[in-house]
C-alpha cells in the first residue's frame, strides 16, 4: 500500500444526508490522507453511493462539510464546482462508458472537454494512459465489443486522464469473477502507488477490501461504525464485521 503523508486531502465533518423521512448518512466524519485508500464497506443501502455522490457535488449534504485540499466544496457555486471536479477522477459501477465512441475516444472525452491540449499531445496521453491500463491494443474498439474488466480497465484510464489527485471507485469490481477482480485491484493498487493519488473505494466484496485497502471504514445505519486496517477489521468483535470477516476476509487458500 501505498505510504501516507501529513495532512487530509479530504476532510468530511458531520455529513448528513436525508431523503424524505429517510436519513442515509447520519453525521459521518471521515479523513483521507495525500496518497492514501480509504475502503468505504457496508451492505446494500447503507449510503456508501451516496457519500460519493456527495464529495463530487452530485448531490448537496443537508448539512456538514467536505473539504478537498481544504476548499470547502459544499458551498461552491457550479462554475467553482466544475473547476474542483476537474481534480476528482470517478470510476463508475458499470464504467459509464459512451457506447458511440470507441475505447480511444472515451479516454479522450475529459481532455477534448475540460482542456485546451493540442492533438498530438492529446493522442500521446491517451496512448500513455491505455499503455498504463494495458488497453493499448484495444484502442479502436467499441465498448460493445470488449468484456466487463476490459471496460473497467479503460473506466480507470479515463479517470486519469485529467491527473487527479482525488480518485473516486463505486464498486469497481461488481459483476466481475474472481480472477479479473484480482487483475483489477492489483492495477488500482499499482497506479496508487505510481501516482501517490487518494482513493476512496466504495465495495461490499471483500475481495477488493483485503487487496487495496489502506484503511477501512464501515458504515451502517447512516454513521460510520468501525473504522481502521484490514487486521482491526478481523480483530473486531463487531457483530457487523464479523459477519463480513466470516463471508470472505479470511485470506484464501492455495491449493
């Protein structure tokens, strides 16, 4: 895992989050050191999406504070908001990729619409970014014809693509089997540690916990339940941790 230097690159502070009569987040404080990867963990439902949402301005807190790089972005209006975005790469559950434009072009969306850089440059980094994600031989290709890891990886290149120093992951490795999975979390874990870029990874598979995780924070019922390492996670009499410990964190076998 990648080291963690002094000082927060995100901050939240009593976030609350309502809709309806129904309270998703209940006063969540949470830190993200430069460098590190904070695991969100929890069941379905348990606002983990939302506090994504929340940090890159989809949606607006009903209270609290969220400061990146000590902006607090909750107050910003769009124009500031959009600027503050430019630094916040999202993987998406599914990748989110345009299905009209091919893997190249994907990769290129962010820069052809957030910047001014030349052609030439422009095809550079998207080459460097495929290379980067091994996608370099499927540059041509439409989203249709490559498999769900094969998407993922490219979803990851496109996150890049504006070098971010904040990455956000909504389940990045959902609906993928197990081996793919280990492909994809060992390439997070690569460019974390290549980039030094803060992570926030939204999972419910423990597979992905174990691999990429510097720290771990569970919530449950809108606040945040348990927070520390893999190992406190497993230590933890918990009733809720060890219900997740017991469905995969046990390191596998090898036969």
């Amino acid at each position: 895992m990648t080291p963690m230097n002094n000082g927060p690159l995100l901050q939240i502070r009593a976030l609350r989050k309502t809709f309806g009569a129904q309270t998703v987040l209940d006063g969540i404080n949470l830190d993200v050191a430069k460098g590190e990867t904070l695991t969100i963990l929890g069941r379905s439902g348990s606002g983990k999406s939302v506090l994504l949402k929340l940090i890159i301005g989809l949606q607006k807190p009903d209270s609290g504070s969220i400061r990146i790089n000590n902006v607090e972005v909750t107050e910003l209006k769009t124009g500031q908001l959009d600027e503050v975005r430019k630094k916040i790469g999202f993987l998406f559950q599914y990748s989110a990729l345009y299905d009209s434009l091919s893997v190249e072009e994907n990769v290129a969306f962010p820069l052809r619409r957030h910047t001014r850089m030349p052609e030439h440059e422009r095809v550079e980094k998207v080459r460097e970014l495929l290379t980067l994600v091994g996608m370099e031989k499927a540059s041509a290709k439409m989203p249709a014809e490559i498999s769900g890891g094969m998407k993922k990886r490219v979803g990851l290149a496109r996150a890049l693509a504006m070098d971010p120093n904040l990455l956000l992951m909504d389940e990045p490795t959902a609906g993928l089997d197990p081996i793919t999975a280990g492909e994809i979390n060992s390439l997070i874990v690569e460019l974390q540690r290549a980039r030094q870029v803060s992570s926030v990874v939204v999972t419910h598979e423990m597979q992905t916990v174990r691999e990429v995780s510097d720290r771990i924070a569970m919530l449950h019922e809108g606040r945040v339940r348990l927070q520390g390492t893999v190992d406190d996670l497993k230590r933890s009499q918990d009733e809720l941790a060890a219900a997740f410990v017991k469905q995969g964190m046990e390191e596998p076998c090898h036969a």
